[in-house]
C-alpha cells in the first residue's frame, strides 16, 4: 500500500515521515517548490526536535519521497492523507479553501478507488462535503473518506505521533473498506496496545476541537488562579500540586504561563464557539476561555510596567520609557519556531508602545527572523538576537516569555554584572523566588507570593 500526505508542513512532514518509520511507503507532496527542494537537499524547514533524522533515514531507505507534482503523487498512492491548513478566518470560521482545492485536484487526478483521510483540523460535516466534491468531480472513481484527526504537539511532534495517546478515526457508518484500511495503516500502533477510537465522521471531527477546547479551559483556568494567588497571597505552584494530584483533575497543564498560543488553540476554540454558535447551542465555557486567555496576555505588559514602577518607585505610566528590555523566548512555548499568536506578538508591541527599547532573544534562528520579518514594518526599531548575552547586556529589565532550556538554566548570578538594572519579570515561573531574591533581584512571576 502506498499512502502519500498533501500538505508537508507541521502535521503532513509528521505524518509522512512517521508512517514511513512505521515501514509503509510514503509520498508527500506539497505546493511549495523551494520547501520541497529544501528536504530534498537534506535541509528540514521547520524546528522540530528529531525531525531532520527520521526524514534522513527514511529517504535514505527509499520509503519516503518528496514531490510537488500532486497528480503523479496522486495516481501512485492507495490512500491519501490530506494535511493543508486550515486557517482563521476574520470572525472565527475556518478557511477552508486550501482543503477545497486539494479535494478538487484530487478527484480530477485519481484513475482508481482511494481513501481519502482528513488529518487536518475541520469543522464538523467538513468530511461529509469533501465526500460530496469527491463524488461529484471524481468521474465515477470510489472514495472513502476518513476523519482522522492529529493531536501532536508542536516541539515534541515526532514523538506523539510515534506515541499515540489514541487515535481517532471517523468513517461512514456503512464504509467498511475504510475502516479496514485505516487498521492496516495503524496495525503497527494497534499491535502496540494504543487504542483505536472508531467513530462517526462527525463525532471524530467533533473530538478534536473539544480536545483542544478542554486543554485550553485548564490553561486559562490555572492563570486566572495564578491572578487569584497573587490578589490574595496565596501560592499557584502549591495549589497547582495540590489539585494536580487529585486523579479527576490530573497535573498536567496546571503551569500558569503567558497564555496560551500557537496555531491551533487560539483557532480551534475560537471555531468551535462558531460552530456551536450555528448550530444554535453556544458554549459559554469556551467563549469565556476566549476572553479569559487574551485579557491574561494583555494584562501582562501592564503588569511589567506596574513592577517597574514599583521598584524604581516611579509613575507606572512612563516607567519603561528609554528603558531597554530584554524578553527571553519569542516561539509560543519551547522548542519550536512557531509564533503565531505567541504572547511576544502582543507584548513586544506593547512594551515599545509604552517607550521601551526591546531586544529579543531565542535560541532558534528561524524563530527570530519570523519575528522580525512579521513586524519589520510596525515596530521597525526591533532587533532579535541567537545570543543570550547580546540581549542580556545592558538590560534594564529582563522579561521571560518561553521555557527554552537555554533560559531556564540561566546562572542569574554570573548574569548580575552584564544587566543594567536586577528586574527580572518571569511569566514562566522557570526561577527559585528566594533565590533570585538572594542573588539581589527584583524578581516577580505568577501566583508567587
Ligand atoms: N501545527 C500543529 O501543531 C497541528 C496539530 C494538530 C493539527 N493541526 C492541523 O493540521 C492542519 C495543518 O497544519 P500545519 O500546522 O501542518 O500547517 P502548515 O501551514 O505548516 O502546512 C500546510 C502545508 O500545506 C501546503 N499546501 C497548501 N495548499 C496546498 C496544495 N494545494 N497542494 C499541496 N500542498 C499545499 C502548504 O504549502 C504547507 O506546506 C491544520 O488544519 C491544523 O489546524 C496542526
């Protein structure tokens, strides 16, 4: 069986790669001739931890292949998996415009009977439309179509997906062809004890965005105690534990943070308040999850101003005018380069709003030019550096934006005598308080007295 992968970007170069680790043949085609050519000539157009060895090995034993001609890739492959983006449109509804023209050119190309799996992110009855297109264009051809949703996490990408919490995989209730082609593709995981969740289109559809929606919810709850904490003198990390243990709740995504970010959340929630919303049954969870999220990012650079102010015991108003401020992390959480709605979007901005000279620091390059060239023409006064010290040097106020491990293994002691001023503002809570008190810092961060 031969399965190629449309669209080669965070999930589709995932995606091919690892089902080509999994032993299958895989060819994935994208649009974009120069990121074709650049993983051709070895180069990985994205930063994902392990992704750049898996490409290598797999290309190398002529299971993994690259191409931009979609019908070719198309006529050659059993079952084809469909991974375009899915963006925001201006009031929440998702863009599906990519996913269309694929469709399109998929059922002009096909010669025989495909698959056809949607791992992108799609509003509910979105598989049922693509099967519709696919019947209508496709010239007689046999389509079964899947919903196969991908819950990989940015930055530890490859191993989600080589390590499956579950997988989710939505069919036509009458479409068994479909489901035993899915299973032979997943057999390897099967095999491995991962549960395989078997679902209607829409159910499958509908698990994603509640997912991504409940994941969210917990973020935007534990940063609203994290405020709480602060308001009353109580302590986030304590609480976070304390309810963390209890088995209902769980302890992961209890860390307070600067929001939360990245190219899905933000769209999935928003999405998911808009279908439900159509569909004349709002969640008011979520839309509050909404606003909750980005009052918390925009309340931040006002909290930098307001502890500068108090710790040079000046008007919070002017307090970051001329000051230089050094802010750690650009990428929306560590060991990725993605920005999109990272809090550095909003809060740089911000910041040199209010008169500041911002510098930025992230270990990954390409992290730093998307920054810069997202914003060379609003804040032309910008600059974004690879080298902690360069940024550092100077500094009247250090701001912690991303958990890097080059930013969370930072020797603040060594660091004293480089900075201009001992403020560091932490919106990751990466340092000790007492510590950082002890090192004669001014040193704030969330829901830590
Ligand atoms: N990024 C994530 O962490 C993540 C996780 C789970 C699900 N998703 C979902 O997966 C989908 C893809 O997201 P992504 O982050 O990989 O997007 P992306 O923008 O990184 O990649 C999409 C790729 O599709 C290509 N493309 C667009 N139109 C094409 C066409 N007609 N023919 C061939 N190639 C085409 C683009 O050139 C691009 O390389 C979205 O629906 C997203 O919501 C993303």
């Amino acid at each position: 069986m031969i399965i190629s992968v449309i669209g080669t970007g965070h999930v589709g170069l995932v995606t091919g790669a690892g089902f080509s680790e999994m032993g299958h043949t895989v060819i994935c085609i994208d649009q974009n001739q120069d990121k074709i050519t650049s993983i051709i000539d070895g180069s990985i157009p994205i930063y994902e931890p392990s992704l750049d060895e898996i490409v290598s090995r797999n290309k190398s034993s002529g299971r993994l292949h690259f191409t931009t001609d979609l019908a070719e890739g198309i006529c050659l492959s059993d079952v084809i998996f469909i991974a375009v983006d899915t963006p925001q449109l201006s009031h929440g509804q998702s863009d599906l415009s990519q996913l269309e023209s694929v469709t399109h050119q998929v059922a002009k190309a096909s010669n025989n009977k495909k698959t056809i799996v949607i791992k992108s992110t799609v509003p509910v009855s979105t598989c049922r439309r693509i099967d519709r297109i696919l019947r209508k264009y496709g010239n007689g051809t046999v389509f079964n179509v899947v919903s196969n949703p991908e819950f990989l996490r940015e930055g530890k990408a490859v191993y989600d997906f080589m390590n499956p919490d579950r997988i989710v995989l939505g069919t036509r209730s009458d479409d068994k062809d479909a489901k035993r082609t899915m299973m032979k593709i997943y057999e390897p995981f099967e095999k491995d004890h991962v549960e395989i969740i078997y679902t209607t289109l829409e159910t499958s559809e509908l698990i994603k965005y509640s997912a991504n929606a409940f994941l969210a919810t917990k973020v935007a709850f534990i940063n609203e105690m994290a405020n709480l904490c602060d308001a009353v003198g109580a302590n986030i990390t304590e609480l976070a534990r304390g309810i963390g243990l209890d088995n209902r709740i769980g302890s992961s995504f209890l860390k307070p943070g600067p929001g939360y970010g990245g190219s899905c959340f933000p769209k999935d929630t928003l999405s998911l308040t808009v279908q439900a919303q159509e569909a004349n049954c709002p969640v008011r969870i979520i839309e509050s999850v909404i606003n909750s999220n980005s009052s918390h990012i925009r309340r931040l650079g006002r909290r930098v101003s307001d502890f500068c102010a108090e710790c040079w015991n000046i008007d919070c108003k002017s307090s970051l005018l001329g000051k230089k401020i050094a802010v750690l992390g650009l990428s929306f959480k560590a060991n990725t380069d993605d920005i999109r709605s990272a809090a550095s979007t909003v809060i740089i901005p911000f910041l040199i709003k209010q008169g500041a000279k911002v510098m930025g620091f992230d270990p990954v390059l390409s992290a730093t030019e998307k920054f810069t060239d997202q914003f060379q023409d609003t804040i032309p006064t910008f600059e974004a550096k690879t080298d902690l010290d360069t940024v550092l040097w100077g500094a009247d106020v250090v701001l912690v934006l991303t958990e890097w491990e080059e930013i969370a293994k930072i020797d603040w002691l060594k660091k004293r005598s480089i900075l201009n001023s001992p403020i560091v503002v932490d919106f990751r809570n990466l340092f000790n308080p007492d510590l950082m008190r002890k090192y004669g810092y001014h040193y704030a961060s969330l829901g830590r007295p």
